[in-house]
C-alpha cells in the first residue's frame, strides 16, 4: 500500500526514550498504512507503546526518524502551523479519560471541536445535537459532566471527534474507565458511527474481543508490528 491509496502511511517509524537507567526503544522502523474507511486495531502488552504510536502518528509527539502521510501529505515535512490547522479537522480523537471542560454542557464540549477550527454556526449546532441524538443522549445535551455516567461522559467523548466529520479516527482504549457491558456498548457504537460516517479507526486496545471487530489487527511487539 501506497501514499496515494492510504489515509494514513508511516514508513519506519522510530521513536527511543532516555530513562534513569537505559534508552528505550518503542519503535523501531515500524512501518503500518490505514486504507479509506478502514479500521485497525492494536495491541500489545502494557508499555509497549501503544499510546505513543497515536501520539506519533497524530505528531502530537515528533519521530526519531521516518516518514508519515496524511492523505498522501507528508506531515512531517510540513511546519508545526500547518499539522495543527491540518489535524483538527483530519483527525478525531477518543481518549480512554474523557476531557470534557467540566463546566460545559454535553452539547457544548461536542462543539468544542468546531471552536478549535472556526465559528460555530447554527449547522453546528445542529450537527453536535443531532450526534447527541445518535449517542442517546438527546435528553442530556444541557446537563454537565459532573452529572453524567462514565458511559455518558465517553459517548459525549465520541460525539465530539465526529463533530467536524474527520475522515480518520484515533481511540485509545477509549473503554479503559468503563465496566464491561458499558465498554461493549461503547465499543459497537464507536464502529457502528464510523462505518455510517465512512471514517477510517485505529484503534488501541488490549481487549481481544473488541480488536477482531475491526477489519485489521496488528500487534506492536518489540518496536514492530506484527499481524494478530
């Protein structure tokens, strides 16, 4: 797979951190590409990197050394101005803590999206409420954070990264702070949203059952990637 037909390329990615004790390499020329409308998940044991990777392919967190497309753009070469603009309406994100601004509303953190790239419009409005909609939380769109469930503060979490319609979304263990029939829940309506949207996903997990419900999975051992 190329840059022409991939959402996302990275081509020998590697990243090595300094510790009180040795460096430690959490990727070592990895190489992974996402297809349009594709979903990927990854796994891998704990301190492996995961979460590092989403931060290197959203450049968050700059390589060490290769290459990244986005869209067949490469980030890396681009100045820091560019990936922000570039990334807030590229990329979703779905964290495993929710981040919502603890004063705002529901309907109000989902529109913090679309303050990040521009005015709200009316449409945007719309929009945030009618994802709340698609969430079930319709009824909840006015009350703030403190006053909704785990399960509620993610799916407001997941309205909010569709909210600019991104083609790519990244989620990492966003079921991590949820018992497991709501992490299930959570789980279907992500996939179900971002096949209905055409959205690409990776996805960061360590559940089994959650990584075969994508159409990839790949695990990250050793700095690589290795197919599941």
């Amino acid at each position: 797979m190329t840059e022409n037909n991939a959402i996302l390329e990275a081509r020998g990615l590697s990243k090595t951190f300094a510790t009180p004790t040795k460096p430690v390499q959490v990727l070592d020329e990895a190489n992974v590409a996402l297809a349009y409308g594709e979903s990927l998940s990854i796994r891998g044991e704990s301190g492996a990197g995961k979460t590092t990777l989403l931060y290197l392919l959203s450049v968050l967190e700059n390589p060490d050394s290769g290459e990244l497309f986005w869209a067949g753009e490469n980030a890396l070469m681009k100045p820091a101005d560019w990936r922000a603009r570039q990334r807030a309406t590229f990329m979703g994100f779905v964290f495993q803590a929710y981040y919502l601004m603890p004063e705002l509303s529901a309907v109000e953190n989902v529109l913090l999206a679309r303050r990040l790239v521009g005015k709200v419009r009316k449409e945007d409005r719309l929009r945030a409420e009618a994802l709340l909609e698609r969430v079930g939380l319709a009824d909840r769109a006015k009350q703030i954070p403190s006053k909704l469930s785990g399960g509620e503060k993610q799916r407001v979490a997941v309205a909010r990264a569709l909210m600019n319609q991104p083609p790519l979304i990244l989620a990492d263990e966003p079921t991590g702070n949820l018992d497991e029939r709501t992490g299930e829940h959570i789980m279907e309506l992500l996939l179900t949203l971002c096949r209905e949207e055409d959205m690409s996903l990776i996805l960061v997990t360590h559940n089994p059952v959650f990584a075969r419900q994508t159409d990839r999975c790949l695990m990250l051992h050793n700095g690589r990637f290795e197919n599941a």
